[in-house]
C-alpha cells in the first residue's frame, strides 16, 4: 500500500475542519482526493464521514467559503490527545457563506 501512486499530490496546509459531531480540529495536508486532519476526535478506520473546511471568501473576505465533504476513514494514527485521521474524499461541495452561518451545508 505504501507503494501505490497518489491520484493527486497533496499541499501541506493548515485550514480549519469542523466534524459533523461538532469536534473540530486542522488539516496537515490536502488534495482534490482527500485530506488528513488532526482532530481530537477517534473515527474508526472504514467509518464514513462528514467534515467542512472553512477558508477565507477571496471574493468577500469577511465572509467565508466552506467545502463541505463526505468521505471514508482511511487511516488513524492515535495518540494521547488526539488522532491524525487520512480521510478519502467521497463527495465535495463548495458554499459561499456570510460571516455568521445561517445553517449547516448538507448533501441530499
């Protein structure tokens, strides 16, 4: 497994992801296909996922841009505190939001 190609490479960045149960935590990297994260959350490997992203609107800056995605638990590294969960993303949508939210993105 540690010898099969990336679909797509990743870019180290720290952006913020908020879980669907409310745990929240920042990514270490992502790509087009999924990212890693560490969270304080423990998601089991296998376990489907729910997770936005929150960057800054470059259209808006006091606003946000929030990726909404779902994906499968691929991996998680525990540790004392927290986990570092790689997650393959399923199903992605961007949504454009004023500063407060008004309600949470959702799929259906």
């Amino acid at each position: 497994m540690a010898d099969e190609p990336r679909r797509h490479n990743r870019v180290k960045s720290e952006v913020p992801v908020e879980l669907e149960d409310g745990t929240s935590g920042f990514t270490r990297d992502i790509s087009p296909s999924g990212i890693f994260f560490v969270s304080p959350g423990r998601p089991q490997k296998g376990q489907a996922i729910r997770f936005t992203l929150e960057f800054v609107n470059p259209a808006d800056p006091s606003g946000k841009m929030l990726l909404a995605c779902l994906g499968e638990v691929a991996r998680v590294e525990q540790s004392v505190r927290t986990a570092g969960v790689a997650v393959a993303i399923t199903e992605s949508r961007i949504e454009r939001r004023a500063k407060r939210r008004t309600k949470e993105p959702h799929f259906g």
